[in-house]
C-alpha cells in the first residue's frame, strides 16, 4: 500500500474525526479536545486517533470515555467521507506531548540562567561629546 495513500486516508480522519467533535457530539464529557495526529494502519483498518485534553487527569479520563461511547458515531462520519473496502477502526489515545514539552519548557525556566539586562544605549549628548573628544580640531559653530 502506498505511504502517500495511508497519509491522505490519515489526514482525512483527523479532518472528519475534528469537526465532529467540534461540531457534532453533543456529550458534556468530550470538551476541550485538540485532535494532534492520526496513525492509520498499513492496511487501512485501524486508526489511532492522538488526543490533547486540556484539564487534570480524572478530566482527561473522563473525555477519554465520553470519545470511545462517540466512537461508533465518528466511525460512521469517516465511512462517509473516505472510500475505503473498509471503515478504519477508531481508537482514542491520549497524546501527552504538549504537556511534556510545557513541562520540559517549565524546568529549562527555572534551571536556566536569566538574561542580563542589556546595557543602556548611549544618549545623544553623549554620543556628540564622545565625537569631539575623538576629533579635538574641529570647532563647534556659533
């Protein structure tokens, strides 16, 4: 099977599987969900769909089951929209590379050395009295 193909397949699920839960899916659960990627199988069966839930754990957990109770319904959104031999098999994962990296961001902040504060920038008299210390011939106008 060609990568271009699985490629496209995977874009067109991440396209479908975002607005639906944008737009469609109306379960309290399933709220601040950011879908990151989508990994679909060589022979376009499975799909795993890579999740970013904003919120704490039991959050995250709770969005996770109110996806897979919507999975059927997102399936059924993606038939209609890929022409496939077959529906690819949604499953959810939690993708944790945001937070890791705002975790990583986080701690390279508090080990990592401030910047010192740059020099002031010379003003323009001084600048002017700089000139006529370099150049002792020349004469100030009248």
């Amino acid at each position: 099977m060609s990568s271009r193909r699985v490629l496209k397949v995977a874009q067109a699920i991440r396209e479908v599987v975002s607005i639906g839960i944008l737009m469609d899916i109306k379960d309290p659960r399933v709220s601040d969900v950011t879908v990151t990627y989508v990994e679909v199988s060589g022979d376009l069966r499975l799909a795993k769909v890579h999740v970013s839930i904003m919120g704490d754990e039991t959050k995250q957990n709770l969005c996770l089951r109110g996806l897979q109770s919507c999975r059927g319904f997102l399936q059924r959104k993606v038939g209609n929209r890929i022409d496939t031999k077959y529906t690819p098999q949604l499953e959810f994962v939690l993708d944790k590379g945001l937070k890791n990296s705002m975790v990583v961001t986080k701690i390279l902040d508090e080990v990592l050395p401030k910047d010192e504060p740059e020099a002031e920038l010379p003003t323009e008299q001084e600048i002017d009295d700089q000139t006529d210390l370099a150049n002792p011939t020349a004469v100030e106008p009248e």
